[in-house]
C-alpha cells in the first residue's frame, strides 16, 4: 500500500472523552472513528485490516479443532429470550424494537438462544454429536456508560461458539479442548494473559473460566504468580491475597486485568429452557449438555495497545499488524531515495509481504512522527545517509535503529521479515 493513497486520517489531538491509551491511540493513528458520543466507531481500512487479521487467527484455531463456522442474524426474535426467560433479566442492555407487523425483536447481545433453535431444528440424534459451532458477528449491548473506546462500547464483534453434547462428561471435555485452544489463541496474538476462575453472571451455568489480558487499565482485581500461570480474580477467589505463595514456589501479586475472553459449562439450562432435545442411544428424548465460549475480537484490539504501546503510539504485534514493514523515503525529491524505495517495496510485494510505503511529499519529522503513531513493528528509513551507502532498519519497540549497507538490504530484510 502507498502512504500517499490510504485513507489513514493520523491527528495530534488526543480526544475529549479518551483516557485509555488504546482508546487515544486507535483514534489518533486513524485505525477507528467515534460515530457520535454513543459507543459505536467505524473501522478504517487499517482497523478493519487488524481486524481481520485477528479474526483469522480465531478462525484458524478454531477450525482445527473441529468447531464450524456458522453466521447467524443480528436480530433475533424475542420470543426466543422468552423463552429462556432472560429477556427480563439482561434488562435495558437488550436494545428491543418492533417491526411494522409489531412484532417484537432485539439486536444480540450473545446467542445462546438463536443457536439452540438452529440445533433444535437441524439436529435429532446423539449420531450427529458432539457438535461445536462459531460464529464472528457482530453483536449490541446498551451500555448505560460506554467508556474507555472498544473496551466497552455499544456494538462490538464477538467471537462466540456454542458446543452440544450427549453427555456431560463429553462437554467437560470440550470445555478443556477449548481453554488449550483460548491459549493458542492468545499466545499466536503476542498477549500476556492469564486463565481464571469467573463467576459466571448472566450467562449461567455450572463453571466458566475468564482469559484475563494484564493490563494497569484493567477493570478487573487479579491475582497472578510471575513464575508460573496461576491467576485468580479476586471476586472468586476470595482466600487469595497478594504476598501468598502459590503452589510452585514463588511469592503472588496483584496485578489489574482486561476480560477478553470467557468460557462457560452451561449444562441443560437453555436446551431444557428451550425445550430442545434429541433421541439418546437408547431411543429417548434428552436435552443438550452445552457449553458456550467467547471472546471480545474488537476488544482485542484494545488489548494489544493496552499491552504494548509508549508514549509516542501503538506498537503492534507480529501476527496484529496492519503491516509487516513500512518504508519511509525520507525526501521524494531526491531520486536515489525514491528509487531505491520503489524497488524494496515492489520486491517485497511479490514476495508476499505486507508493506506500506510512505512516498508523501510531507516532511521526514512529520512521516517519522506517523510510524510512531502508528506502530508497524519494523520501519525502513531511506534518508540522506542513503549517499554513503547506508539505510536505517527501525524495530519499533523501543525505536533501536540498524544501519545497513544499501548492497546487502535485499538478504537483510528476508532474513529479518
């Protein structure tokens, strides 16, 4: 991509109502845009491309442990909350409306009754299980307070997966094939995280876990072990104190924590709700053993910037970036500059990698300035230094530079990217 052609509206100006550095940072760099004061933001190409990007790693674990994906409708029919009896209990976070035939629906918060009545519909016989669907969707909650950017706003893309079981043995052990599963997740996106204990909330059911990212902004009180992965939130594990020695040894701290993904053992409680059963191998009806996971994939975003930023911008991860490398010419108007990053940025395309070249004719402090901002992990400076021979590789954590000879850049960036 040319710098001079992205739609990448880069500011000064820290808005009104940001406090978080993820929240300052997505909308100063131009990766999204407040839509109004109400919690909602548009993805520019940049923050739909993080997107992605992090949507694909989701995916791709996912499927390889069996889960398919399906997209179900952002409006759901009430009567389905009715049913389970939460379209009381979620309250005014449900945002409810009527059609022209008055009839009554809500825009989804989470979906465990529209994906009991698709299975309830489609599947009869414990033969067709065990069965684990997902879905990437958007989903909306009424927040009385949005705050704090995509930590909480209005409308949000969630992962969430649904898992059906003849038994609960069997979905115990799905449970567990998606918590080894939340870790690949986690640890692919470069986040610093840790398993918990949860209260399981409105969700319901028997037992849930919380993937905590650590993060000083984190709403949550958690306890943690450095030497090992123990972690507990505090509400759950009330016997716990910062300075107590965890089982392996060392001493435990107390840290704040980003909820940015949960797992949850439901049990029958919406498949008995919801009256959806199928023919056990001995011929009788039986309801579902459930259990349902989710993670916050706009969150995410967030929480990579919440972990990884200074005071200058973002520093994306390897597998978040919106790019791999970005080149910056440092003067147009010089023809060996341009030249030379024309040709590494066409030579790396074609080798298939991601590359943004800024070729603006804007001022070397104020392209530097964007980098910065915008927090690509590697930068490519082509400058006046390019008259003795040499380029600047950049490592955007921490801003150490590497002078390289201009001869040698084509085996240094293939080795390095």
């Amino acid at each position: 991509m040319r710098f001079s052609r992205l739609l990448s509206p880069t500011s000064k100006q820290t808005p009104n109502d940001a406090t978080l550095a993820s929240h300052i940072y997505l909308i100063r760099a131009g990766y999204i845009q407040s839509v109004g004061d109400s919690g909602l933001y548009n993805y520019l190409p940049l923050g739909k491309k993080i997107l992605d990007k992090v949507s694909a790693v989701v995916k791709e674990e996912l499927d390889k442990v069996g889960c398919q994906e399906v997209s179900l409708s952002f409006v759901t029919p009430q009567s389905l909350w009715d049913e389970s009896g939460r379209s009381q209990e979620y309250g005014k976070e449900l945002l409810r409306f009527k059609d022209r035939k008055d009839n009554d629906y809500l825009l989804s918060p989470t979906n465990e009754e529209a994906m009991v009545n698709l299975v309830r519909n489609t599947v009869k016989s414990y033969k067709q299980l065990p069965l684990n669907l997902y879905q990437i969707n958007l989903k909306f909650r009424d927040e009385i307070r949005p705050r704090f950017g995509l930590m909480r706003g209005r409308e949000f893309l969630m992962k969430d997966a649904y898992s059906f079981h003849a038994s609960t043995q069997d979905m115990q052990r799905e449970f567990s094939v998606m918590e080894e599963t939340y870790k690949k997740i986690f640890t692919r996106l470069g986040l610093d995280f840790r398993v918990v204990q949860a209260d399981s909330g409105q969700i319901g059911g028997e037992g849930s876990k919380e993937f905590m990212l650590l993060a000083d902004s984190g709403e949550d009180d958690i306890i943690v072990c450095d030497a090992c992965d123990y972690g507990a939130n505090v509400e759950v594990a009330t016997d716990a104190s910062e300075g107590d020695i965890c089982a392996c040894g060392a001493s435990l701290r107390m840290t704040k924590g980003i909820e940015a993904g949960h797992i949850f053992q439901l049990g029958s409680k919406y498949s008995e709700a919801l009256k959806a059963t199928f023919l056990n191998d001995q011929g009788k009806a039986q309801a579902y053993q459930m259990g349902t996971y989710g993670i916050g994939v706009s969150r995410l975003l967030a929480g990579i910037i919440e972990q990884n930023h200074d005071d200058k911008g973002c520093i994306w991860t390897k597998a978040s970036a919106p790019f791999d490398l970005h080149i910056i010419v440092s003067n147009i108007k010089d023809e060996a500059q341009l030249a030379l990053g024309e040709r590494v940025y066409e030579m790396l395309k074609a080798r298939g990698i991601d590359v943004l070249l800024d070729e603006r004719k804007d001022r070397f402090g104020a392209k530097i300035k964007d980098y910065e901002l915008m927090g690509v992990p590697y930068g490519l400076i082509i400058g006046k230094n390019l008259s003795n021979g040499m380029v600047e590789f950049v490592t955007r954590q921490g801003m150490d530079k590497t002078e390289v000879d201009a001869t040698e850049l084509d085996s240094f960036l293939a080795e390095v990217l």
